[in-house]
C-alpha cells in the first residue's frame, strides 16, 4: 500500500516540476499564462501517446509470441529451396563441420594448425552470377579429399574450393542479395558466426564480390544501388561479427557479355588468359570512385597499348581491337552506381577496403558453322587473379574493435550522461536562453543604424540590403532557437514588422524610381541596350508570376537573375555595385510580398511596357537574338565535335539562339508574349516577320558553320592527338558525319531550308543513306529496300536528288511504281553500298596510317596520279573509288553541294593529312639513313662527288623516294610538287641545297686545266723594299704544282680536280719578310681563283697580322699581285655549285 502512495507522490512530483518549469520560462519571457497551458497540454498529450503505444507494443509481442507457441508444429513449412529454414540452417553447419574436419585430417597439419596455414578467401555475390562457374574453370589444382563435390546450378549454402595456395569459400548468392531477408541474413549471421568461432585470429584473409558486366551494362542506376546496398549490408555485418578490415577484390564475371571481348580475347596468347586482368591498388585511402576510374583508365590504356601488337600479329584485322576499349568503358556508368552503394565510404558504417578490380569470364557462346550456339568452358583472366594475387596479400588484414566492447562502452557511457542531464536541465534552459538574449543584443548592434530615410537612391538600396540581411539573421536565429521563447511557432511581432517596412520602401522608393520613369525610357533607348531592358522586364514578370503560382518544388532563387544592366538601363542614377543587388532584394520583396493584388498589376504594367518595347523596335529583332544567348543555353562550338588541345583564334560557331534549344525558348517567349496582351493583331505581325527574320539567320548561321568546320583541325597539336582523331573518322561518330547528322536534326523545322542552303539536300540524303547501311562490325540491313520506297515517296528533296541520276539510265517517274520506283530503289541501294564501302576504307586507312612506310607509299600513288586519286589498291585509294562511286550516283560536286561534299569527304582529308606528315617523316628518315649516313666517313675530296655528283646519294635519293613530291619545272630549280594547295614540307635549306647541286651535278667529278700568266709583282710608293719572288703553289694527290714569278715572264698550267686536290698557298717574298696566304680545303684553288676573278688582288698589311709590323716599319702598306688566268670559270663556280655541308634536315615531321 505505501508502495503505490509513494509512486503515485513520485509521478506527481514530476508533473508538478515540468508544470513549475512551463509556466515559469512562460512568465519569463512575459507571454500570456495561456500559452503556457497550451504548452503543457501537448507535454502530456505526448506523454499519454507514448504510454498507450508502448501497452498496445507489449500486448501485440504477447499476442505473437501465443501464436508461435501455438503454430509451432506447422511454421516449419518448406521454402522455395526445396528446404524450411530449420533444415537450410541444418544443412549449413552440416556442412561446414564437414569441411573443417576433412581439413583437420588433412597433410595440412604437418604444417601447423590446418585452419591457418592457407589464406582463406571468401566470394559473394548475387545469384546467377557466375561465381561457381569463375571458380569452376579457374584451372586451380584441385585435390580430392572428402569433400561435396560441386554440382550445376545456384549454390545452396557453402562449396568449399580447396587449392594448393588457398582456401575459397563460394557462398550462395542470397547470402549477399537476401531473396527472403529473414531466412538468409539468419543464415549469413550463422556462417559468419561460426568463422568468428572456429578462425578467432585470422577468421577470412580477402572478400571476393562479384557483380556481372550485362548488369552493369544494362540495369538503371537504382537497380545497381539497390544491389549494392545489399551487398554493403553483408559486408558490414561480416566485419562487425569478425572484427575484421578485410581486404576486398570487386570481380566483374561474364565479361564475355561486353561487345567484341571474346573476339579480342582470341588475339591474346593463352598464357596471357591465365593473368588477371585488372588493377590492384598499391596506396591506402583515396575516394573509391577516384580509385575506380584509375583502375579501368589503367586497363583500357592497356588494351590500346596493346591493339597495335595484335594488329602486326594479326592478318584478319577484327573491329573489336577498335571498339572495345569503348565498350569497355561503357561499364563505367553502371560500376559507379554499383559501388557508390556497396564501397564509398560513410559517415555510419566502417570503410571496406578496396583491394582491387578485375575483369573475368568463365564461359563463353561460341557460334558454329550451322548457326547455332554452344556455351565453351574457358576460364580468362582467373587463374593467377586466386593463386598469385590474392594470397600475396595475405598480410593485409586488419582488426576491428568488437562491436560487443563498444556497445558495452556506450551503455556505460549513456548511464553516466543520462543521470548529468537530469541535473544540467536546468542549467541549460538559463545557457540557451542567455546565449540566444545575447545573440539578439549583438545583431541589434550591427543593424542599429539602418536609416531608410534617404534621398539618395544608392543610399536607399544599401538601406534596405542592410535591412533584408538583418531580417534575414532574425529569421536564420528564430528558426535556430531550441526553445521558442517569443511563443508560438510563427515569425515574431517584432520580425514581422521588419518584413512590413522593407516591402513599403522597397515599393515605395526602388520599383517606384524603376517603373515611374518606364514609358519614357523606352521612348529614348538606345538600340545596343534594348536586350538589356527587354530582359529585365521578361525577367521580373517570370518572377512574378513564379511567386503568384507558388509552387513548392519551384524556388524563386533558381529561376534566372536580373542583370544588372537592367537596373543601369532603365534609371541612369543606380550606380554599378547597387544595380548587382537589385535581384536579391527583388526576391526578398515578392517573397515576403502576401498578396497577389499587387503583384498582379505590376506583371500587367511591366506586360504593357513589354509590348511597347517590341513595336518601337519594329524591323530590329538582334536584341530578341541576343535575349536568347543569355539565357544560358550551350552554343554549338568546334570543341564539340574535335578533340584536340590547341586554342583557335575566333573559332567558327552557332550561337545558342540558333539551335533547336534556343528556338524553343524563343518560340515559347513568343508565344508568352502573345498571350500576354491578348492576341494584339499588330504583335502577330511582328512575330511573323521575326520568324522569317529568324529563320534566315537560323540556317545561314549553320551554313557558314559547315563552311569553315574543317578548320577544327586546327586544335589537333601533335601526332598523338592527330593519331586520336585519324582513329574517330574510321567510326560513324567522326565529327564530319556527327556534324551533318546534327546539321539534319538542328534544320528540321525548317522544311524549305534547302532553298537558301542548297547542300542540305545531300546532307538529308546522307542521313537517310546513314540509317541503313551496315552497322560497325557487319551485318547487312534487309530494310533498305523499305527506304528507299520511302525515300522515293516523299517527292521532295531527295526524290529530285535521285532524278537527277541519268548515267545509268534512271529517271524519277511521275507516278511510283512499276520500273521506275524499282530502278530508284536500286539507285539507293547502290548509294549506301558506297557508303558502306567508303567507311570500310577509312578503318583500313586508320588501321595502317600510323605505318610510316604505308603512308608514304599512299601518299606518292596520291601525288602521281593528281587527275585520278582512287587509282592503286591501298586503303586511301579505295576510299576515293568508293567516293567517286557516290559521284556518280548523286552527282557531281558542284558549287550548290560543295559544303556536302567537303564535309563527306574531310575524313579522308584528314587521314590524307595524317599520312602526308607520316609521309614526311619517312623522308626525313630515308634522309638521314641513306644519305647523311652514307657520307660519313668519306673524305672532304671524295664529298661533293659522292655526295652530288652524277651518280651522288643526293639525287638517289631525290629522284627515288622524293620524286613524287618534287618537281622541276623547265628553267627552273627544284620546287615542292603541289596537290590541291597541299605539299611535302620540305625545308628551305634543302631546297637551296639540291638547286645548287644541281647545276655542278655534271661537274664535280670533272678535271679542269687553268693556264695562268706570271705578272710582275708591287708594293705601294714610298716602300723601303719590294717584292722579288711570288710562288703559287697548289697540292694535288699526284703531285706539288707550282708557278715561280721573279717578276719576269713565267706561265704554268694548272691541272686540277674536286675529288684528288687540296690547299692552294700563295707565298710572297718582299725583302727580308716572307708573306703567306693560305686556301685550305679542297676548294682552296677555288677560293684563291675567285679572289683572282680580274687577274689582280692587292693585299694590305693588315691582312698579315704576323708580319704587319714589320711590313709598316718599311712603309709597305699594299702589295700588287697580278696574274693572267685561262680558264678559271668552272671552277670558281664550284664555290656556289658544288655544296658540301649537306642540311641535317630535309623536311619538317610533325
């Protein structure tokens, strides 16, 4: 009895407190007693909730707990897998004792403990994943022991897979993606228990988890979080009950699945097959999507490395050594989704450790000769992924606190703070409240000088951003306070009056100087500036209309701003910095604004000013077009369709307003602004003349950019990049078709367009012929009989294309059928073979582009035969034949389709362009190979004759590898041959070397014969001596020749060759002093005649530093040497006609 009465006292006491604390913080902050009241009614109103729904909990478990008892005979019922739950549990520790005593029994314990001395590794996955199968033909060396053996088909529990280097354990897949969460997360707790149990010190070494590519390709994103959530789940649960980080390998099976894998796989050696294919991450930490992207960019670069390798090894070249790399790359979407749920860290449950990614397939569909299809046991990529990489990380694993430990921890921890809160309640209600009075104080502080009496109207904006920021803070702190002291749960009194003065004086002060002054303003706008103030208008009536609609999920905040133009525009007294915070406050005004009256006729007065606006500038609409480039839709540039890293210089584009986006948002605006004031008749014919006005800009802005789309070439810096394009133009998403397919799509809405732009036409015809020719990687289209039916039906632009074809004998028929529409049909037909063949060609030409020696060979049957391109049997050749073909079925280029045929034909011109650098490349090297190496040693007499003479390196080489680039037009040197504008770089040295060369070609081997005169030789007047000898004397292989003048008659013929003389010495004696003038090398002579042109040299003192003294202490300041020369001409000319110093370099190469 005293019992109940103290307990009633007890329960009486609390109520009695939290009543005393209610009503006192009430008082406190001077609210009425009634709020109070209200206040405690919903205190205990909650209280009698919780106590009545936790009875009715208690009652409803008691209820259940009956109906086990008394079901319990009958609850057992057997589960879809042939099993109940008893028996699926029975089954699992069944077999897991099983396995551990085989284990124990084995050799293993010679060793030590059987259960630790090979890593254990445990695979999980979703069902039908492959796992069994991966490890089925994984090719490990697989003991027998007393073991289950495996049978085909889903897992059911456990198969134990035991292998020299270690112990993996295939789990059923609904133990990672539970089909019944109740049963199967049972029996994953019981399989993780019992490894805690029996492996306490290192229970699992590394977790394998699978996830197949044909999910990943082809599930949506939520399908793929939702499976790695489930994973994530069996993940966590695994460390917790294992106290363990354990290392995880993410395993993507059935590869096979991707496009072209099993093709490319047949390219690589069968040892290659036994090596995983993947990444393995070294560094610990990093964001898993990081890690991820690195590891599949690291196999990719890989594949590309390798794609040139297979293709010299290779003589049927397969596509997929092209594509896959892309399709490859086509899992990185769906890889994300899986892994952003199933690995990327967060803040509630422990980090995997991400190990590493790889990419496997165990079975293989393989198409027979009759058609049909047997799956191939093959395992790729397997088996050294389980024998060498994972058991070397066997040291890796890392422990985790228990999660037993930590719960104990934090109930000790939330006893000791449970019993401080009771006695810091109060002392927190007086924290909070001092904290928050004190906020208050300090923001009244910071706004008390807001002062909305000002004339200036820069000053009134700076008032109310002052006054919006302070309501803001007020709003931000009463939403932040734990307690409402003001009462309530609306804005306060005092905020609300805050509210009601910013919208008066914004109205009042800043819309009134905008909108009194309207009508004027527009009256005097300048035509620059009309998008500015039209924007602004079309902007504020958005806004309006946005808050009047009020819709949730529509945020003022996202719709587009008002520029601050508007504000300069429309009164010329705002300064900049004050324009810029016009937006905010606007959206602060129609947000706190709480009827719609007013806004309503401000949206009709700014409509009005709107419509005056578009009249005055009646016959202009490039303010309509600039409108629409602000709106921040994506213009369409050459980056868009080239790679490439270089910066153009004013690049062709189409500005945002000309595309299909842009239309649409002009159409709309249109449309908007008809509505708007009521249909006017005079505003429908504005907008009839702004479409007509439109559409030509429309379609010649495109135009011009077809016309100058080649110079997106431009941005390509370097081989590498050039070798990335050149690899683009063999696929259908090269940027010339990409660029003729959206040119296709961008003009449809325009029907008539081919009439201003002729060549659209073709490119219509080109997309039509696109859609059924073969895809990439074969397969005929039996449908293109059906197009050109189609094509022929719709009489149009293409019907009149078709017509046109007469060299094969076809003419359009006025009515289809019969003959005629079946000749057309084959005319088409004929068209996408052509087409088919030309992209056939441009892979053939990708393939071998990067051969030098390829490209050289294709380039000079290029440069030979200028009247014939598609002549020969290389790739390029073949494309030009396939391009002619397409001539000849839709007609010549003419000027009305040149844009179509330049955009048809640039892949080719690019590759062209490619192989013509390759070209210049193996010239530079034949260059150096044959002819800088093959003088190398050679002696300066034997040079010029080896090197230019008649049979020389140099015109081996330019009349052999550089012929098709060269040409000597009559009466003229060597100059780089021409084709379309385009030629060989050669360098100018080399250019000015072989014309020189070339006039002494016939003469550098020649032996010439110079008769020479002796003349008396002088000195100047006033010399105290004079010369009495003069000796010319010239080194030849056979002998010294030499003419002696005494200054008496003497003559001497000079017999002298390139290859067999050297220097030539002229020696004077003047007095005592011996003057020498020496003229090395085998021109020496050459030099010495040249100096001697007229017969006569005067030599001056300083010319004979070593004997200059001497000579000016005798007063000789010049000496006369005079001779009469016979024959000198040939030789001097080997000065200029013979050169020596062949250039290092003869063309430039990328």
């Amino acid at each position: 009895m005293w019992k109940k009465i103290l307990k009633f006292l007890m329960w009486l006491f609390i109520i009695a407190l939290i009543s005393g604390i209610v009503i006192g913080a009430t008082i406190l902050m001077g609210r009425p007693i009634i709020e109070g009241a209200y206040a405690l009614g919903a205190i205990f109103g909650i209280w009698f909730l919780v106590i009545v729904i936790r009875k009715l909990i208690i009652r409803m478990r008691a209820k259940a707990q009956v109906n086990r008892i008394l079901n319990q005979g009958t609850a057992d019922e057997q589960s879809d897998l042939g099993m109940n739950d008893t028996q699926l549990l029975k089954e699992l520790k069944g077999g897991w004792s099983k396995a551990l005593t085989t284990l124990k029994k084995s050799q293993l314990k010679l060793k030590g403990n059987p259960l630790y001395v090979l890593p254990w590794y445990m695979v999980i996955g979703k069902p039908r994943s492959g796992k069994s199968t991966a490890l089925k033909n994984a090719k490990l060396l697989l003991p027998e022991i007393d073991l289950p053996k495996q049978t085909e088909g889903s897992t059911l529990n456990l198969a134990w897979w035991l292998y020299e280097e270690a112990i993996v354990i295939d789990t059923a897949g609904r133990y990672a993606v539970p089909d019944d969460e109740t049963r199967d997360r049972k029996e994953w707790g019981t399989l993780l228990g019992m490894l805690a149990r029996h492996k306490q010190k290192e229970p699992i070494n590394g977790l394998v988890v699978v996830v197949t590519a044909d999910r990943l390709l082809n599930d949506n994103e939520d399908t793929l979080m939702e499976e790695g959530r489930q994973v994530r789940a069996s993940i966590n649960e695994l460390m917790e009950k294992l106290e363990v980080h354990v290392p995880i390998y993410l395993m993507i099976t059935k590869c096979d699945l991707i496009e072209g894998f099993s093709d490319w796989c047949e390219y690589v050696p069968e040892k290659s097959l036994l090596q995983p294919m993947g990444f393995l991450k070294e560094e610990q930490g990093g964001d898993i999507h990081d890690i991820v992207n690195q590891g599949l960019d690291s196999v990719l670069d890989r594949m590309k490395d390798l794609r040139l390798l297979m293709l010299e090894r290779s003589q049927n070249i397969d596509d997929c050594l092209l594509t896959l790399p892309r399709n490859m790359d086509k899992l990185r979407e769906g890889l994300h989704a899986f892994i952003n749920a199933a690995l990327k860290e967060n803040p509630y449950q422990d980090t995997p450790k991400f190990r590493g990614l790889y990419f496997t397939s165990s079975q293989q569909n393989i198409t027979e000769r009759d058609g049909s299809s047997k799956a191939r046991d093959h395992g790729m990529f397997l088996q050294q992924l389980f024998t060498r990489v994972m058991p070397a990380d066997r040291g890796l694993l890392d422990t985790l606190p228990s999660a037993a430990r930590l719960r104990r921890a934090a109930l000790q921890y939330g006893l000791s703070i449970g019993g401080g809160l009771t006695v810091l309640a109060f002392i927190t209600l007086t924290i909070l409240f001092t904290g928050d009075h004190a906020r208050l104080k300090e923001i009244k502080s910071v706004y008390s000088t807001i002062d909305l009496q000002q004339r200036n109207i820069n000053e009134q904006v700076y008032a109310l951003s002052n006054l919006r920021e302070l309501i803001l803070e007020l709003s931000a702190e009463e939403d932040a306070w734990t307690i409402p002291w003001l009462g309530g749960f609306s804005r306060s009194e005092q905020l609300e009056k805050l509210i009601t003065a910013y919208n008066e004086n914004f109205n009042l002060q800043i819309l009134g100087a905008l909108d009194k002054s309207l009508k004027k303003t527009i009256n005097t706008l300048k035509p620059e500036v009309t998008s500015d103030l039209a924007g602004g208008l079309i902007r504020r009536i958005n806004l309006i209309k946005t808050r009047i609609k009020d819709e949730p999920e529509v945020s003022l905040d996202d719709k587009p701003t008002i520029s601050y133009e508007y504000l300069l525009v429309a009164n010329d007294t705002f300064d900049r910095d004050t324009a810029q915070l016009f937006n905010d406050l606007y959206i602060t005004y129609l947000r706190q604004t709480q009827g719609t009256a007013a806004l309503e006729a401000e949206s009709g007065a700014l409509q009005d000013a709107l419509l005056q606006l578009i009249k005055r500038t009646h016959g202009d609409y490039s303010w309509i077009i600039a409108w629409a480039n602000s709106q921040g839709f994506d213009p369409v540039t050459i980056k868009q369709f080239w790679s490439g890293s270089r910066d153009l210089d004013n690049p062709p584009l189409v500005e945002s307003a000309y595309t299909l986006q842009g239309r649409d948002f002009l159409m709309d605006f249109l449309v908007e602004l008809e509505a708007a004031n009521d249909g006017a008749s005079r505003l429908a014919d504005i907008k009839k003349e702004f479409e007509v006005y439109y559409e030509r800009r429309y379609i010649t802005a495109w135009q011009e950019f077809a016309e100058n789309f080649d110079l997106g070439k431009n941005k390509l810096r370097d081989k590498k990049e050039w070798m990335f394009s050149l690899e683009r133009m063999a696929t259908r998403e090269n940027p010339y078709f990409a660029l003729m397919k959206r040119i296709n799509t961008e003009l449809k809405p325009f029907p008539n367009a081919s009439q201003q732009f002729e060549a659209l036409g073709m490119i219509g015809y080109f997309n039509e012929m696109l859609a059924y020719t073969k895809k990439e990687g074969g397969g005929s289209n039996s449908a293109l009989t059906k197009m050109a039916l189609k094509l022929v039906g719709k009489a149009g632009k293409v019907g009149k294309l078709v017509a046109k074809v007469g060299k094969k004998g076809m003419k359009a028929k006025k009515k289809l059928g019969g003959k005629g529409g079946a000749q057309m049909a084959n005319v088409i037909e004929d068209a996408a073979k052509a087409l088919d063949e030309y992209k056939k060609s441009l892979l053939n030409v990708a393939f071998s582009a990067d051969t030098g020696s390829q490209s050289y060979a294709a380039t000079s049957a290029l440069f030979s035969n200028k009247r014939d391109p598609g002549a020969g049997d290389g790739a390029a050749a073949a494309a030009w034949k396939a391009i002619i073909q397409l001539q000849r079925l839709v007609g010549r280029p003419l000027p009305s389709n040149k844009v179509f045929w330049s955009l048809y034909t640039g892949p080719l011109t690019i590759a062209h362009e490619f192989m013509r650098e390759e070209a210049s490349c193996f010239l530079q090297d034949k260059w150096q190979n044959n002819v800088l190496a093959g003088i190398e040693g050679v002696t300066k007499n034997k040079l010029s004759n080896t090197l230019i003479g008649e049979e020389g390196l140099v015109w081996s080489y330019v009349e052999g590898d550089g012929a098709p680039f060269l040409n000597k037009p009559p009466k003229k040197g060597y100059l780089a041959n021409d084709l379309n504008g385009k030629r060989i770089r050669w360098t100018p040295n080399f250019l000015d070397f072989i014309n020189k060369a070339a006039a002494g070609r016939y003469i550098v081997g020649s032996k010439f014969s110079v008769k020479m005169n002796a003349l008396p030789t002088g000195v100047n007047q006033n010399a105290s001596i004079s010369p009495y000898a003069t000796f010319l004397t010239l080194h030849c292989a056979d002998g010294v020749q030499e003419l002696a003048n005494y200054n008496y008659p003497g003559s001497t013929e000079f017999n002298w060759s390139l290859e067999t003389c050297g220097a030539t010495t002229l020696q004077i004696e003047i007095g005592h002093v011996t003057l020498r003038k020496q003229y090395k090398g085998p021109k020496g002579f050459s030099r010495f005649l040249n100096d001697f042109k007229d017969g006569r040299r005067i030599f001056v003192s300083s010319e004979f530093p070593d004997q200059e003294k001497q000579l000016e202490n005798e007063g000789v300041l010049a000496v006369d040497v005079n001779y009469e020369i016979f024959g000198q001409e040939p030789i001097i000319q080997m000065l200029e006609n013979a050169p020596m110093n062949a250039p290092q370099r003869a063309t430039y190469c990328w």
